[in-house]
C-alpha cells in the first residue's frame, strides 16, 4: 500500500496546480458594501471612491496570479454586478415607497 502511494504521487511529480481565484462578481458582502457607499456619495467624492475600489481590486487579482486581461474581464463583471444591485436597491425602496393598491 505505501509503496502504491509514493507510485501515485511520482506520477504528478513536475505538474504544477493552477490557483482559481472565487470571481469577484460573487462576492455579495463586497458588492453590497461598494454599491452602499457609491449611493451615499456623489460627484468626483464618488469617482474617487470607485477608482480607489478597482485599484485595490485590480491589485488583490495581481496578487493572485492572474492577467490583465482576466482581471480586466472580473472588473467589468464586478462593475455590472455593482451596478445591478444599485439598481435592485433603488426598486426595492420605490417598492416600499409605493405600496400596491393604494390611491
């Protein structure tokens, strides 16, 4: 049995393991939290804000292991899934706001 395990592992010898980072597009606390503070912000407080939140993210995907282009592409889905929950916020209030039925 031992000598089986050492055969199993000389097998993967040389072979490296590929590190998948979890996408940023799901990450719901980091979503939420961005899309919270862009909403209580406005102007150049709030470009400053986002630009700041994409550098450090853009940074963190370096870290990772990934490209350019990929951390360009979780970037844009970040970015739409920020934006989709502003906008699923925004109908949420107006919902509350506007209680069906009434005149």
């Amino acid at each position: 049995m031992k000598g089986e395990q050492i055969e199993m592992f000389a097998e993967h010898r040389g072979h490296t393991a590929e590190i998948l980072p979890f996408p940023v597009d799901r990450e719901l606390i980091l979503i939420r939290t961005t899309a919270r503070a862009l909403e209580q912000c406005r102007g150049g407080e709030a470009d400053r804000f986002w630009k700041s939140t994409c550098r450090r993210l853009y940074a963190r995907l370096q870290v990772h292991g990934l490209k350019d282009p990929e951390i360009k592409r979780q970037l844009a889905t970040f970015a739409h899934s920020v934006h989709s929950e502003m906008q699923r916020a925004a109908w949420a209030a107006w919902e509350n706001d506007n209680p069906k039925g009434a005149a």
